[in-house]
C-alpha cells in the first residue's frame, strides 16, 4: 500500500504511528467498496451462465409416447426422445434364452436382461440408440441391417458389438446402451422419460 | 472554409424558413378538418390490478378466471400462440390439471398420420403451445368478414394503456345513435362520416371508433366461474385483462423481486463507494503534492530503509 | 505520457515483473488508468460519462452475445425467438432481454451527456480534435448498430423503421434506388435484410471498442481536458488516476447503474415502442412511424423540410439529416475563440444554453404526432441547430470577450472552485473563500 497514490493524501504532520493506524482505517472501508463491488460482479455472471442451461421448452420436451402395438416379436422400431435415437425391440424367446445363458464374469457391463426391462416384460427391450464409445447410431434395429456376431446390435463407426440384451460384448464401448426411464402407460403405449 | 459552411447552414435555414412559410400559410388558408377519432377518443378507463407497481404480485386466482374467460369466449377467434400450456402452471393449476387443459382443449394440435403420411391432428400435449382457432391469416379473415383478430399473448404490451386498454375496450361498446362526449359534441351530427358500417361495431376505446369485434361479453353470468365469484361483464373484463397482462409478462414477479434486490444492493455499493471516494479525496484538492525529499512516497522509503539497516545492523 | 512527473511502473510482485517483461501490459494499464496517468484534479461530474459509457458499451456486448445464442434470424421466426423462447422459456432470457434492450437506450443517454460535456468545455478544440472526430466516428456506429439491433425482433416497427431508414436512400438521385436495393438485398426490407443486420449488429460494436481504444489514446497524448480548459502545467496540477478517478468513477457508476436497473426492472418498456409488439406485417403501415428516442431530434430534421425548392423535399430532409452530424465534424474550426471552457465565454454560454433546449424541443418533435404547429416549431428548431453551428458559433467566438483565466488548475482549486470558474449551470461567484472541495 504504501507505493500507492493513497499515501499523498497522509498528512504532513502525523508521526510514524499515527500514519500505521491511520492506513488501517482508511482501508477498511476502500477494501469493503472493492469487495462489495466484485460479488456484485460475480452475481451479475449467474444469468449470464444459467442461460446457456436447457430451456423451458428444451426440458419440457422431456417425455415421449410411443405406440408398441405393431412391433412383432423379432422387429424392432426406432423412436425418437429428447432429440436422440431410442431403439424398441420385441425380443424372440431364443434372443431372450441367448441373453440369459452369458456368465455375467465375462461382461464388460454386468447387467442381467431382468436388469435391462421391466418384470413380466423382458420381451421388450427399450434403450437408447446411441453407442456408448463415441455416440454415433449403432445398426441392428431394421430389417436387414446388421445386427454383429452377438444378433443384437453392431456399430460402424469402431466396430462396438452388442448382443441381443443391447450389452457391449466386443469393440470398444465401455458401457451398454443405456436403458432411459420409462413406463408402460398402457400394454400397447410407453412413456419414455417416464419415471416408473 | 468558415465561409462555405457558413453558406450551407443558410442554406439549409433558408429553405427550412420556405417550409415554415409553405406550413403556416397551408395552415392558416385551408385549415384541416378535425377527424371524428380525434374529438371522441377516449383514453382508457382506471384499472387497478394486483400487479401494478414496483412490488404487484399477480392474484392466481384472478388469473383463473380470465384463463376462463379466455378459453370459453375469446379463444374462439382470438389465438395465443406464445403460451404452452405448460406455461400455466404459473396460474397455480398442477401437472395433471395441465394435462387434462391440454387434452381437452376444443382445437387439436396438426400432426401425421403415422401410417399414410397425411396431414392429421392429435390431442394437445402439455409442451405444446396453444393452438390457434384458425390454421393462417387466410382462415381468421374469412371467418370473420375479412378481418385479423390479433393473437392475444402480448396485447398489454402491444397496445397503449396495457391492461386498462383492453378492459376499456371490452366494457366501451355502446349506441352510437345520439352517442355524446364529455363536451356534449354529438358524434353523428357533426361527424356523419363515423357513421357505423354494417359490419363493424362502435366502441369508442377503439382508435378508429368502429371496430370488427362484435362486443364479446354481453350477459353476466356468460361464463361460470369454477371459484364462485359472480360473472358480471365487468368482472369478467377485469379478469381477462388481468390474465392477458399475465400472458405478456410472466416474468413480473421474478423481474420486480430480482428489481429489488439488485437496487438494494447497488444503493449499498454506492454508498460504500462513495464514502471511499470521499475518505481518498480528502485533502486531495488543497494538499499541495511535492517532491523529492518532501514527497511521502519518497520519505516512506527511507523510513523503510531505515528500519531494514536497524533490523539488520 | 507527455507528463514528466507521472510515475512508472514499478512492478508489485516477481509474477508482474516476469509478465511486464516478455508483454508490456501491466505497464500500459497502469500509464492508462493506474497511479501512472495524471489527471487535472478538478474534473467535474460531465467527466465521468466517458467511463459510463464504456460500461455500456461491455453491457450490451455480453448481453448481446449470450442473446445471439438464441435469436433466430428467419423473417418466419425471430419474433417467436425473441419473445416466446428468450422472454419465456431461456433461463433468466427476460431479463437479458430488457437489460440489452435498455442498455442501449442508456448507452445513448450517457453518450449524448458526455457530447455536450465536450460542447461546452471545448474539448473539441487543439490538441483534442481528432479526438473529437474519433469520438464522433463512435457515434456514427452507434446510431448504425442500434438501427439494426432495432430491426432484429421483427416487430411492426422494426420492419418499418428497416423501410423508412432505407428509403432514405432512394432520395438521391440516379443512385439512390440501386443502392437502397443493394443495402436490403432485396426490394423491401426481408430475409436477406434481416440475416445481414444481424451479421453486421454482431460485428460493429466490436469497431466500436477498437475506435474507443483509438479515442483513449489519442486523449491520453494531450491529457484529459478540465473545466477551466486551462492546460495542465507542473504536478500540483494533478492526480494520479488511481485511486482518485477510480474511487470517482466506481461510485457514479454503481449510482448509475442503480438509475439503469430501476428502469430496466421497474419499468422495462417505458422507452419503447407497443407497435413492436405486434409481428412485422408488411401490408399494414402503424398509424405513427418513430424511431427510438435518441434518434429523435434527427427524425424532427428530416421532416421538417415540406417544400420542394430546386430539390426535392425529401431530400432535403435526407441530407439535412445527414448534415447535421457530419457539420460537428467541421466544429474545431467552426469555433475558434482561443479560450476552450464554456465558463469563461459568457455569450458562447447563452448560446450554449439555447441549443440544449433546441436539441431537446427536437426530440419532443421527433417523438410526438404530426401538426401543424408541431411541424413549424420543428422547423424553427432545426433551423436554429443549423444557424447554430455555421453561422452563429463562428461569428461568436469571434466577437465575443471571454471572462480572465485563471493562471493555472491548482490555483483555481486552491482558491475555490466556485470563486474562479463557473461549473455548467452554475453562476460564477466570487467569494475568495477556500471553498469546500466542490466536487
């Protein structure tokens, strides 16, 4: 403080001491101005950063009602949710027996198909169309596309394979695909973004 | 160089002197005729909602019911288009009332029909926006002898007088035959060309004094209102204008609560501040600064010279 | 700095130093604004507007910035993006929205008083004319960013006022329709005019702060100019920047910033316009065009020229418009008195006076319904503005006989602000007392 312009105003007359506490006084209130005025600076970022959060109508867009009635055993259907790909597929018993019969040792993810539907449903299995290694649309949820060596799903992208509970068997994702919240509104109509 | 602009501020001067001449004379030899809506104008009536000034707060369960009266008289013609429904939770209803509101509105939201690709409707979800009574301009016009009835979400801030604007207009219609204003100048008499037209109606609140709008409350009692309160015109018009001063700033409450807050510190920080100045400026003006040896900045250096040779001698 | 008792920099700490020597920053900011800028030790209050006004020129480009985050320009959308998206559903978009919005009408109110600051101290004159000219360069691509800026929301008078500013242009002859066409890209003001005012409102308040920084260091070679507009002369004429300018700045600015705040959430459309409430309908005109208010007095100027004489009055207007900022250009040899301050020109005062109550009367004009008395005073007005700075200036200073300087700054504050110099508004008194610091 002492190099500061502040000390002009000290006067001529005052003695060591009186110029010591004379300093203390003087800065309390130049440092509760200062101080007062930067947490006003600091508050003033709040809007400026909260507005780059989601939207009203960005989060409103949060559930999404989709119509299963005409999904066959063995087809599948892709929805859209929040914007993002969702894969529904109604699983064949054999796709079912496949999923249960993998030691879940030898998973990336340990997940049981029960884990992955809902109890008295585990034909339908709903998850995110999104590969978990960099994001892009893993093939296998329309005819003929191709569904890898494990029958599920397989990504084109790095060759992430995904078996028919839609959980990482080879490649490199590290998660399966994720299983959002949903609710089964009626037997033929699911709410995706439901909480169940 | 002073000289030429000296001549064009002459100019300029001179030729707007020929306009004031050409102004008055026109003035003075063929005076205009005073317009009909100049004379029988009339500006809005008081209106005192919960929400006016600095620290108004909206009065939910006022805005129900102009949400009411909207829904059941208004919204037959006139659309909303910047409100979800979702937006209504600000009224106080909850999540599943929205629902059912959404659901049961009487237009549906354009949607496809999932197997054919054509264009179809479907049941309004919460995270839609109001749908409007007519699909485009064309639609509103034909339905209404050519005229736009305006969307309603920012009417209060669209128009001069707001909210007061509105529930004048809806309580101003009246009998243009022998219709007087506070001067006692008959309309008719001196201004037969404000005569109504067959398809407008008389409302002097109404800038052209005519207007397309056939007065949309007529009878108390036209809407039943779910809290009970009697549905007298007046009351009805007061709670529309009430809920359209809603739908055009919603963010009233956050906005005046945020007002005051953020005034109540900046006067704090001034007043900090301006102590501080002040405290710096005191002897700022009359201290003659000198230097070299004199100047404090100087002597305080050698007085820390000083104590660091008696520290380490 | 020209002066040569200004402090250097001496660096506070080992981390400024190693900074100071590989990009001399800190040394610019402290010979800028820190304790290393002497500055004349009697300013008044019209000083510290400069500031303000950089304030409000950050305001509006952060405000602006995170805005443009979720405008649309489409001609079908940037209504419903202003008013549904940002007004409704964008976390706190409301009060970004009124802040931006405000903001530039206080941008502008703080301009106008830091102008008639420099109208009547003469800060105009030598040294200080370039940056005056750079001063009003600022102005011009302020009028020019707030114009488009306007056009932005799509209301009713965003696309008229786009119509009206534009057909300015078709009174010149020959060229005039062309380049109207060229600038709106089209016939009528519509998406290309909307998606280019967008790209050029992003850019120009970015020329903007360059040309500031160009006005700071141009005033900064002289010095800043004082209320007596008597030349600073040795040390006890002075104060460092820091901590008294700083000290004055930062509490008029929270006081300002208070007065921008209880508009901007108390009463956040009073200085609009409800037209732009409505959606940009091409075929129906409002019953009254206007402009924002501080385009006002130059909206009265425009209109005030009824009659064809030679020209066209319509273009009269236009260049009258246009004439009336580019003739402040001409002002430091318009006016010539060799004393600067407007307290020692006792007839350069009155007349002073005369054209702040001219501007303002200008504004009412601009802003109100057309009649015909209203367009008479205008034209009186107008007149007036123009006679002002060609004709009546020019033979003042020559003529007029200015009151005796004081010889130096420290001796009129030693001796009482009040007693030697007249600040604006004030008369001068001559008690000889040692005045409380006037401030």
């Amino acid at each position: 403080m002492a190099t500061k312009a502040g000390s002009a105003e000290v006067p001529q007359t005052a003695g060591p001491n009186g110029e010591e506490e004379g300093f203390r006084r003087r800065d309390y209130l130049k440092v509760a101005a200062v101080s007062f005025a930067g947490v006003g600076g600091v508050a003033a970022l709040a809007p400026l950063l909260v507005q780059m959060a989601p939207s009203a109508d960005v989060l409103a867009m949060a559930t999404t009602e989709v119509d299963i009635s005409k999904i066959q055993p063995g087809q599948g259907i892709k929805a859209q949710w929040r914007k993002q790909p969702v894969f529904i597929r109604n699983l064949t018993p054999k796709e079912i027996q496949e999923a249960n019969a993998v030691p879940l040792s030898s998973l990336r993810d340990p997940q049981t198909l029960a884990e992955r539907t809902k109890p008295g449903k585990t034909n339908w299995l709903i998850t995110l169309g999104v590969c978990t290694h960099l994001g892009c649309v893993p093939l296998g949820i329309s005819e003929g596309e191709n569904r890898g060596p494990y029958g599920g799903y397989f990504c084109p992208c790095h060759g992430s394979m995904y078996d028919t509970a839609a959980r990482i068997r080879q490649g490199p994702a590290p998660k399966n695909l994720m299983v959002p919240d949903y609710q089964f509104t009626t037997p033929t109509t699911v709410t995706i973004g439901a909480k169940g | 160089m002073r000289f030429i602009l000296g001549f064009i501020g002459a100019v300029f001067a001179g030729v707007l002197l020929i306009s004031l001449i050409g102004n008055l004379s026109t003035y003075f030899s063929n005076p205009p005729a005073p317009l009909a809506s100049d004379v029988f104008h009339k500006e809005p009536k008081e209106l005192h909602l919960t929400s006016d000034g600095p620290f108004g707060k909206f009065d939910k369960r006022q805005l129900q019911r102009g949400f009411q009266v909207y829904s059941e008289v208004c919204s037959a013609c006139h659309s909303l288009k910047l409100v979800s429904f979702r937006d209504l939770k600000g009224l106080g209803y909850n999540d599943a009332e929205i629902k059912k509101i959404a659901s049961d509105w009487k237009v549906q939201a354009p949607s496809i029909n999932p197997d054919t690709g054509e264009p179809a409707t479907r049941k309004p979800l919460p995270s839609d926006t109001i749908p409007p009574p007519f699909a485009n301009e064309v639609a509103a016009r034909a339905a209404n002898n050519n005229a736009l009835p305006p969307d309603l979400s920012l009417i209060t801030k669209a128009r001069e007088g707001g909210p007061a604007y509105v529930y004048s207009l809806l309580t101003g219609f009246t009998n243009q035959a022998g219709y007087r204003n506070e001067k006692g100048v008959e309309l008719l008499k001196n201004f037969p060309e404000a005569k109504t037209p067959p398809n407008l109606h008389f409302n002097p609140y109404f800038a052209n004094l005519n207007i397309a709008m056939p007065p949309p409350l007529t009878t108390n009692g036209q809407v039943t209102y779910a809290d009970g309160t009697p549905a007298t015109v007046d009351q009805m018009a007061k709670d529309v204008a009430a809920f359209l001063a809603w739908t055009a700033q919603p963010d009233l409450e956050n906005r005046h609560a945020a007002g005051l807050s953020i005034t109540l510190f900046l006067l704090i920080a001034t007043i900090l501040g301006y102590l501080a100045y002040r405290q710096i400026w005191h002897e700022a003006k009359r201290a003659v600064r000198v230097t070299g040896a004199l100047d404090p900045q100087n002597q305080a250096k050698s007085r820390k010279a000083k104590a660091k040779q008696n520290v380490a001698g | 700095m020209s002066f040569s008792w200004a402090r250097p920099y001496e660096p506070k700490s080992k981390f400024m130093q190693w900074l100071d020597e590989r990009l001399p920053l800190p040394r610019l900011v402290y010979g800028a604004v820190g304790g290393g800028y002497p500055v004349p030790r009697n300013l008044n209050f019209f000083w510290n507007f400069g500031v303000l006004a950089g304030i409000f020129l950050t305001i509006q480009i952060v405000t602006g910035i995170v805005l443009a985050m979720h405008f649309t320009a489409s001609t079908d959308e940037a209504f419903t993006s202003v008013n549904q998206l940002i007004m409704r559903d964008v976390n706190a978009g409301w009060l970004l929205r009124y802040a931006h919005m405000n903001g530039a009408s206080f941008f502008f109110i703080v301009t106008y008083i830091h102008i008639f600051r420099g109208l009547y101290y003469g800060s105009y004159k030598a040294p200080r004319e370039l940056v005056w000219m750079l001063g009003l360069v600022i102005y011009l691509l302020m009028m020019a960013t707030a114009f488009m800026g306007y056009v932005l929301p799509w209301g009713q008078m965003s696309y008229w006022g786009a119509q009206v500013i534009t057909g300015f242009f078709s009174a010149f002859p020959i060229v005039g329709e062309p380049l109207r066409i060229w600038l709106l890209g089209g016939y009528a003001p519509d998406q290309a005019a909307l998606t280019r005012f967008f790209s050029l409102h992003y850019l120009l308040p970015f020329v903007i702060a360059g040309v500031v920084i160009l006005h700071i260091w141009a005033l900064h070679i002289p010095g800043s100019g004082n209320p007596t507009g008597v030349d600073v002369k040795d040390e006890r004429d002075t104060l460092p920047f820091h901590p008294f300018y700083t000290a004055k700045d930062g509490w008029f600015a929270g006081a300002f910033l208070l007065f921008y705040c209880v508009v901007t959430f108390f009463a956040p459309n009073y200085l609009g316009h409800p037209d732009n409430y409505i959606p940009a309908n091409p075929l129906a005109t409002p019953a009254h065009i206007v402009p924002e208010w501080y385009f006002w007095p130059f909206y009265a100027i425009l209109r005030s020229f009824t009659v064809d004489f030679i020209l066209p009055a319509k273009l009269w207007g236009v260049l009258a418009m246009f004439g009336s900022i580019l003739l402040l250009f001409f002002l430091p040899w318009l006016d010539k008195s060799p004393v600067r301050s407007g307290s020692y020109r006792p007839m350069f005062k009155r007349f002073f006076w005369l054209l702040v109550i001219d501007v303002l009367i200008l504004g009412y004009i601009g802003g109100a319904p057309i009649n015909w008395w209203r367009t008479a005073l205008g034209q009186a007005a107008a007149a007036y503005y123009f006679l002002h700075f060609l004709v009546i200036l020019p033979i003042v200073s020559a003529f007029e006989a200015p009151d005796p300087l004081p010889s130096s700054i420290s001796e009129s504050v030693l001796h009482g602000e009040a007693a030697e110099a007249a600040p604006m508004g004030q008369k001068s008194k001559r008690t000889g007392s040692v005045a409380t610091a006037a401030e």
